[in-house]
C-alpha cells in the first residue's frame, strides 16, 4: 500500500523517501489532499539486446505486409 505524504513533507524528507521507494516502498505525494504524483523505483535497465535473440521463435507470414482493403477503407474513414 502506498504511503501519501504531502508536498512540503515530499522536499523536506526527499532522501528519507527515496530510501523508503529503494526497498520496494511506494508513496504518492499530494497537494491539498489531491494526490499528483507516484514516487515508485525504477526497474533495472534493460542488457544489451542480442541481434537474432529471437530467430526460431517468431514467424512471420508471407501475407504480413497486406492490409486488407476494408481495414485500408476504415483507416481512410471510408467506411462508418
């Protein structure tokens, strides 16, 4: 459950916060009670991709690239 702190709480407690959203906390800072803002972790970042890391596992059809007229005449708003 996240914590809701206020704005002046939020800047005068900053690093005690960020310590808090470190070990998995959430808090959620509010202005007038109206929360505004999620304070969460940041997910580590992604590797490096590996070029071909999905060959053999994903097929395209030989028909991909063709869009069907009708879904071509929505697109266009021809068709209500």
């Amino acid at each position: 459950m996240a914590r809701t702190v206020n704005v002046y709480e939020a800047k005068t407690k900053l690093s005690a916060l960020l310590a808090e959203v470190e070990t998995g906390g959430e808090i959620v800072i509010a202005r007038a009670g109206r929360p505004i803002a999620r304070l969460v972790r940041i997910g580590a970042a992604a590797g490096r991709r590996q070029p071909g890391a999905w060959r053999d596992h994903v097929r395209i059809h030989d028909d991909f690239d063709e869009l069907p007229e009708d879904v071509a005449r929505a697109f266009r708003g021809e068709d209500a």
